[in-house]
C-alpha cells in the first residue's frame, strides 16, 4: 500500500509492525492461511512492512531469501534491530557478524529500506547514550538507521538536532499519554520520514504485555494523523506509517482506513 499525494508529490509507504500473528486469520487472512502463506497475501495488500521478529532472533539468511521472493518488485522491509543492540546494549561481534548476513538477501534485491532501533522506556538521554546512537549508525555502515525513544526527554530540539545530523531517521511516534512517554510531536527530516502508531491504550500499557496493543483508532483519531504525516513527508519526500496496534488485525484495518483517507474516500 504506497501512494503519493499529488499536492506535494510525497510518498506515503503504509503498513504494520510485523505480519505473522495468528490471531489475524480471520480478521485479515483468509480462514486456513497458513504461517508460510502470510507474507505473500500480507504483501498483496500492502508496500511495505516491519520485520519485527528479528528483535528476538537473528533469522538464518535462508529465511530472509525465502522472505523477499514471497513479496513482489517494490516491496520494502524495514529490520529491527536485535534486543542486544537497543535494550541490553552488549552485541558481541558474532551477533553483529550474524545479523550482517541476515540481511544481505534484503539488500541484493534492493527491498531493504532501513533498520530500526526502538530504545526501551529505560534508556534515558545522556551524553554516552548519544554517542551509543552515533557509534549503533556508524555499525549500520550505509544501510540508512531510524531511531525510536519511549522516554519523552530525548525529544528535546538540541538532541533531535544532534541525532539528525548524523543522517539518523528520526521516528515520530503516537502512545498513550502517560507519565515520561512521548507525546505525538511531528519530527523528521532525512533520509525519510517515520510515523509508529502504537495505540492508545493507557489502561493496559504498563501491565498488560501485548495487550498494550490492543487499540483501534477511530476515524477521527485518523484523519487528525494526516496532517501531521503529510508535514514530515513534506520535509523527506517519502514516510513510512507503521501501525503497532496489532492485536487481533486492528493494524491492518486502520493502516487500510488511513489510506482510503490519503485517497479521499
């Protein structure tokens, strides 16, 4: 799902953050849709998609392989980083090494967009966490990074400004409003812009695991979202809007009802 809006000749890539949930048979997938069939019905719908299990996994190249040849020309994957590269922060050589090889099946059909490294509440801005970030970018080499906060103060302009300069995406994001988390705030730049709309649900984000993501948002909620994407893509050319809000396929029905929007429907 990719479009361009003919006032400013952006393009919106739109899709989800992950594809294989078991509980989208049914909601989305066709009763009886196998694991091994997801991708390619996910990627008749949509342009583009997060590969999010790669947070707990380094996957074997051979799977990556199998990965882009079930998905069309033009299809684009964005890979999370692993959970020692974001959250422990301890990476050994061999877990980079084995990641590296991970994605070379994405970047020789040229369907690899970026990496994303989404940060946990804990991680708190400081001056050896900036220069984390700095060496994490430096570690991609040229595959172009895109960076998450879940703390609010790490979105101050100083620090955006410090990231941003060293070519990083920086990612915008749409959270329950609670205590130090994020507000929605239109942030982004190059070399793309980044929108991760991970559902409101205050009630269950602290204690209730994945139901943290068991959100739908409303129409209005929607259409108060394009303005805000259509800004940042103004400022890139292109954005990616990744719904998170996956419980139950509640994704894939908002990311579908945002486009209708963007196509005026």
């Amino acid at each position: 799902m990719s479009n361009t809006s003919a006032q400013s000749e952006i393009e919106i890539r739109l899709g989800t953050s992950g594809y294989s949930f078991a509980d989208w048979v049914g909601p989305f997938y066709p009763p009886g849709t196998s694991r091994g069939e997801m991708l390619a019905c996910y990627s008749s719908h949509f342009s583009t998609v997060e590969v999010n299990s790669t947070y707990y996994r380094i996957m074997h190249p051979k799977v990556s392989w199998n990965m882009v040849n079930k998905t069309p020309e033009g299809f684009e994957f964005i890979v999370k980083l692993h959970s020692s590269m974001t959250h422990s922060r301890d990476a050994t050589k061999d877990q980079w090494n084995d990641f590296s090889e991970m994605l070379k099946p994405f970047i020789e059909v040229d369907k690899l967009s970026g990496l994303l490294a989404q940060f946990p509440y804990s991680f708190k801005p400081s001056d050896e966490g900036l220069r984390y970030i700095e060496e994490l970018n430096e570690e991609t080499n040229d595959i172009p990074l895109a960076v998450e906060f879940r703390y609010d103060e790490w979105y101050r302009q100083k620090t955006l400004e410090r990231i941003s300069a060293n070519g990083i995406a920086l990612v915008t994001v749409d959270l329950p409003e609670l205590p130090h988390l994020p507000p929605l705030q239109a942030i982004g730049g190059k070399p793309f812009g980044y929108v991760r709309l991970h559902g409101r649900n205050a009630r269950q984000w602290w204690n209730g695991g994945p139901l943290r993501y068991d959100y739908a948002y409303s129409n209005e909620e929607l259409r108060a979202l394009v303005p805000v994407i259509n800004r940042l893509g103004s400022e890139s050319g292109r954005i990616f809007v990744m719904f998170n809000n996956c419980h139950f396929g509640q994704a894939v029905k908002d990311a579908i009802r945002m486009d209708e929007l963007f196509k005026g429907e």
